[in-house]
C-alpha cells in the first residue's frame, strides 16, 4: 500500500483501545491519528459497535469510513450461537425440495444443557471421537478430543464443580479420519476482509 502524501489523503485512524500492535501498524501504514467526528477506519469496542448501530442514535458511517466489527457479529463468532444458527438454517433448507443437503455439518450439542441428549446419540455411535470447544474462547484454547464418556464425566467433575456459572462447551463429532502433522490437529483458514455492506469485493 503506497503511503499517503497529503492530509487530503491520508487515512485517519480511531481506537477505544490503543494497543501497541494497533497503533505501530497504523504508523507503518502511514496513518494519522483522527478526531471523534474525522476519521476512516475505527478499531471499537463491541459495546461501541452496538451503540453506532442502534437505529435509535442515528448514526450513519460515511462511504469512507469503516469499522473492525459488524453488528450481532457474535451470532457468528460465538461457537454456541453458530452452532444455532446453522441448525436453525438447515431446518429452514429441509422444507425447500429443490436443495439437496450435505453432511458436512457435524452433529453438535451445548453442555451441560445438552448432556442427556448428547449421551443418547454417544452409545448410539460408541466409536466415535468427539472434539470439545469452549463458547467464548479462541485461538485454540480449551480444545481437547474425547472418545469415552468417563473423560466427560471425569473433565466435568473437576472443571465446572469449582465454577459458580457453569462455563458452556459445544460438543461436535469430529472427523474419523482427520489430517494431523506430528500427531497435532491442524487448521488451515483464510482472512476476509468486508470492505463495507455495499462492497462486492473481497481481499483475503
């Protein structure tokens, strides 16, 4: 990206958050630091996301202005609510005969609520592996694959009896044959980039 040479330019930049990775890539991009009302791309906060997309503030960005978020974001990045979501869309798919459904959509369950259920379709299918994600982390962390209900049982005895609010997992089945590299689990993925609702272009 060529750096901007005039003010007229030069993209503006605001953060909620000035975090030292944020600002020393806008500098190495030879953006300048912008004002409440003069701005391009904003780095806010989700509750700040949620306010400038309440249709109660009116509030509309400019053609040039962008934001790190879109709203109601975490019905997609939220494991539990995707994992909603999805089945919500597939029952809606099952009553169009014209779509043929695949299955790539691995079975799901939210525990604990979905224990009972969960323990049903696990001595249905007792071979099975199984791989345990927390809702609201990232980045890896609290993953772990099961293939026996005593790890359950055993994993649950001593995370959630300490909890006060029981932290909630989703339970997916997992592939029977998955690709590892030294015997770890791997996931390859892309970044997109959404320039903006009205954008039919997209970087990744």
């Amino acid at each position: 990206m060529a750096r901007p040479r005039n003010r007229e330019n030069t993209v503006r930049w605001k953060a909620d958050v000035e975090k030292s990775v944020l600002v020393l890539n806008f500098e190495r991009r030879g953006w300048a630091p912008g004002s409440d009302d003069d701005w391009n791309f904003y780095w806010a906060t989700v509750q700040n996301i949620k306010w400038i997309f309440n249709p109660e503030n009116g509030i509309r960005l400019n053609d040039h202005q962008l934001v790190c978020h879109f709203p109601n974001h975490y019905e997609l990045t939220r494991k539990d609510l995707m994992a909603k979501n999805i089945k919500k869309y597939m029952k809606e798919l099952q009553r169009d005969p014209r779509v043929e459904l695949g299955d790539f959509i691995p079975v799901t369950y939210l525990l604990p609520a979905d224990y009972s259920l969960f323990v049903e379709e696990f001595r249905r299918n007792p071979n099975a592996m199984w791989i345990m994600k927390p809702t609201g982390k990232a980045q890896g962390k609290g993953i772990f694959i099961i293939n026996k209900l005593a790890q359950i049982k055993k994993w649950s005895t001593a995370r959630w009896a300490s909890m006060p609010l029981r932290e909630s997992y989703v339970i997916s089945r997992y592939v029977n044959d998955p690709l590892l590299i030294g015997g770890g689990k791997i996931e390859p993925g892309a970044r997109v980039r959404v320039a903006g609702y009205r954008a039919r272009e997209r970087y990744s």
